[in-house]
C-alpha cells in the first residue's frame, strides 16, 4: 500500500498539482511514472493540460481523441474503485444498530437481487440439462427416419429431400438470453455506495 505522509518525506510523496500528501486514490501516468491524486490529474487532464505536471512530458502521438479516452478511462476507474470502497463501508454499517433507512432498503434490494440471480443460474442450469436430453432425442429421432424413408427419398429425387425436410424435426436453437448492458447488481451497489455518501466523478 501506499506509505504515509508525514514531514520530513520528500516532494514524491505530496500530489506535484495540490501540494497535498498523496493517499490511496492515486494515479501514474504511463511514461514519466508521476503520481497524482486522481481527483486532480482529471481535471487538470480535462482543462487541457496534456503534459505531466511534474516534467512536462508529452505522451508520444497524443491526440485529442486519445486524451479525452484517457480522461474517461482514469475516470471510470477512479469510480469503480471508489464505489466498491464505499459499498463494502456500506455493507459493515449495514450490520451495526439502527443503520440509516436509505441503507437498509439499498442493502435489502442487493441481497434480493443476488437470490433472484442464484435461483436464475439454477432454472438455468436445469433448462440445460432437459435441453441437451431433448436435442440429442430429436437427433436419434431424426436418424431413425432418414434410414426409414431414405429409399424412397431417393426414388422421389428433389421433391422426396423437399418431403424429409418437413417429416424431419430439426432441433431448436439453444436458449440464449441477452444480458443486460449494466448488471443489476453493480446498480444496487451503487445504491449501497450512494447511501454512504458516494458520488462518481464526472468526465469534465
């Protein structure tokens, strides 16, 4: 972890953009390995300033496009990391005596969701197991009439291929149920993280 501040360190342990002691919300960049608190290299980031604040250094091939992706992409970061903090406070505090409404009912509807998921892997996992019983009946099924009607298929020549294709039952695609963009578990701990305060930071 990140070492302490307390007088008497050196400069590489104050933020170069604050002057304040660095904590464990912290970002380096890739070339020169300064760090930053995150809070700042962000804005400083998104005000224009593309150089390290430190030595001045300029990414090579930087472009807009690439800084604006990078503000994002620390951004994101910075968030995610901050809210799973702020979740797991959450979820103490949640366990502690009388704790606030708007993090009992938050904490209440997470656990709710993570029972609905775990009996939908289940109904899921049976769905498999009767799916792959059915394909592999409809198959032998399948086999058993081409070898019953295959003389005379060949008789019949095109129309008789016609024919087996509608004697024949193909088997159905398998299930496949789309996901959801944003998991409804990361929302209720967001809600968890909201409840003790937390608030993402947004792209300047």
């Amino acid at each position: 972890g990140t070492k302490a501040w307390r007088p008497g360190r050196t400069s590489r342990w104050l933020c170069a953009i604050c002057r304040e002691p660095l904590h464990d919300k912290m970002y380096t960049l890739e070339d020169c390995n300064h760090t930053f608190h995150t809070d700042c290299i962000v804005k400083s980031m998104g005000h224009g300033n593309i150089g390290c604040p430190t030595c001045r250094c300029i990414p090579l091939g930087t472009t807009a496009h690439a800084i604006a992706g990078n503000v994002r992409s620390a951004t994101e970061r910075h968030n995610c990391t901050s809210m799973q903090r702020a979740f797991v406070r959450g979820l103490r505090a949640a366990t502690k005596p009388k704790p606030p409404c708007a993090l009992k009912q938050a904490v209440a509807k997470y656990r709710r969701e993570l029972l609905r998921i775990k009996r939908e892997l289940e109904r899921r996992r049976l769905f498999k197991q009767v799916q792959d019983r059915a394909i592999k009946e409809i198959n032998a099924a399948t086999l058993m009439i081409k070898e019953k009607y295959g003389a005379e298929v060949d008789k019949l020549g095109s129309n008789g291929a016609f024919c087996m294709k509608c004697l024949v039952v193909k088997p159905h695609r398998k299930y496949c149920r789309k996901q959801s963009r944003i998991p409804l578990v990361v929302f209720f701990k967001g809600k968890i993280a909201r409840a003790m305060g937390w608030r993402p930071m947004c792209v300047p």
